[in-house]
C-alpha cells in the first residue's frame, strides 16, 4: 500500500495501523486451575473469526493446555480484536511525527534494549523487517527474539494510533467551538470576555480577544517545542543497541522477582507455566 502524499491537522486519515500490514497486536495473559498462559502474537483483524476459534484449539493441543483455556482464549482475542474494530472507519491525525520507539525486552536468555525513531507518515514500514534487520546486524541466532521486536514496535504504534484517534476527535471539537464563536460581534465578544475574567477564565479571555481583534493564536506554535530527527552527539549513546546474555542462573532470579512482583506486561512468547 502505498503512504499518503501528505498526512497534516487538515487532511485526517481512516483509522489504521501506520504500517504497511494492518496487523494488531494481541496479548493473552490467561490462568486456569492453577496453570498459566501467556503469549503475545500479531493478528489480521479481517480474517474470519472461525480462525480464532481454529487457533484457540491448536494452541490447547499443541500446548497440552487444560480444555478450561480454550474458551478464555477465544473470548480473550475476540475482545481485543472488537476494541480494534471499533475504531474503523474514525479520523485519526498524524500530521509530521517523528516518534521515540523504546525496547526492554526479555527473550529467553537475551535482553535487549533499544530507542529509535519511527516515521508515523511511512505507511510502507514493516516492523517485522526492521527486526529481521536488527537482529541480523546483532547477530542473534534465537529465532523468538525477532517476532519479539516485531511486537513490541506494533504494540507502541497501536496505542499511538489509538491516542491519534482522539486528537481527532477533539479536534473536531475545537473546530465547532470557533465556528460558534465567530457568530458573535466584537461587541458582544468584549461582554463576554469581561464575564469570563471575573471568574478567572484566563485562557478564554486569551484566546477570544484575539479572534475579537482578528488575529489567530496558534496554542500549538506558542507550546510545542521544535524536533529534529537528527541527533545531538551526546544523544549518541541513548540511541544505539545493548544486548546482553543472560545465565541460567540470571534467568531464574528473574523469574523469582517476576513472581514475588506480580507480572507486569514483559513480552512472553507462548509461554505456558
């Protein structure tokens, strides 16, 4: 699919994952009489829904679960899949983001930690060859490690969306509360502003004395701070790979502290305890 030529505050896009595959991410954190499950994968959320069912059960068998898991998975995927489906077809702004990707990921005996820019108007970008990428250029040999990476990036790009989606929305908002706006005189503008004042409307006062006086006050332009996507040098090491080999002996501490902790979202692929 080819990206838009050019995505802004004025020209809103479809809902969508900003990627070339429109794949979400589902977790799966599912504990039945006494014996846990935990997986995370990628879905397309338009295949049929007979395909859930299909998987619940091979991962049963595959992974001699107890019969007590299938329809939890089944209700599970099925429910993120419907958070995913109710936001088809809204507006979500992207405009010119430029947007921090972090990694902490621990994969069997590997930890790996990474930060890197991401192009939110590249609707061509493929999060599971940038892990093929990255781990070829690592060197790592485990073959988890990479969907791992692929995950993590499409599970920070969906929330992005998800949050682009209610800028939309409030903006859309903020559009009819100026169109109001604009039916009223200047005279009636400075009653009105002088109301406000009295009981401590600031930012009103701000913003609606200058519509009165015909200039626009860009809120954006006055808060935000420029970006650049090229890196200061003492950036250099915030933003460049740290891998490292974990003993058996490290593996099981963790795994300890994860259970004095509780667990807290660490990426576990098909993992059943």
């Amino acid at each position: 699919m080819k990206s838009p030529a050019s995505a802004s505050w004025k020209a809103p896009l479809k809902f969508r994952m900003p990627t070339a595959e429109n794949l979400i991410p589902i977790r799966l954190d599912i504990e039945v009489d006494g014996q846990r499950y935990k997986d995370a994968f990628t879905w397309n959320p338009y295949d049929p829904d007979s395909e859930v069912v299909m998987f619940a059960k091979r991962t049963v068998k595959d992974l001699k679960l107890s019969p007590g898991f299938l329809p939890q998975i089944v209700q599970s995927i099925q429910s993120q899949l419907a958070t995913f489906r109710s936001y088809e077809g809204q507006d979500m702004y992207v405009g010119d983001k430029i947007i921090p990707i972090k990694l902490d990921l621990q994969v069997n005996h590997i930890v790996i930690r990474d930060q890197f820019l991401w192009d939110l108007n590249n609707f061509d970008s493929d999060p599971e060859e940038f892990a093929r990428t990255l781990c070829k250029d690592l060197g790592i040999e485990d073959p988890e490690v990479e969907p791992a990476i692929a995950f993590a990036i499409r599970e920070q790009l969906y929330e992005i969306a998800i949050q682009n989606v209610t800028t939309a929305r409030e903006n859309r908002i903020s559009k009819k509360g100026r169109r109001a706006a604009e039916h009223f005189t200047p005279r009636f503008l400075c009653c009105f502003l002088l109301i406000w004042s009295e009981i401590g409307g600031i930012f009103f006062l701000i913003r609606m004395a200058c519509k009165a006086s015909g200039a626009a006050l860009d809120l954006m332009k006055l808060f935000s701070f420029g970006s650049s996507v090229v890196r200061k040098r003492k950036e250099w090491d915030y933003y460049k790979p740290v891998l490292d080999l974990l003993s058996n002996e490290d593996i099981h501490a963790l795994e300890a502290k994860e259970e004095r902790s509780g667990w807290e979202g660490k990426l576990v692929l098909r993992e059943s305890i």
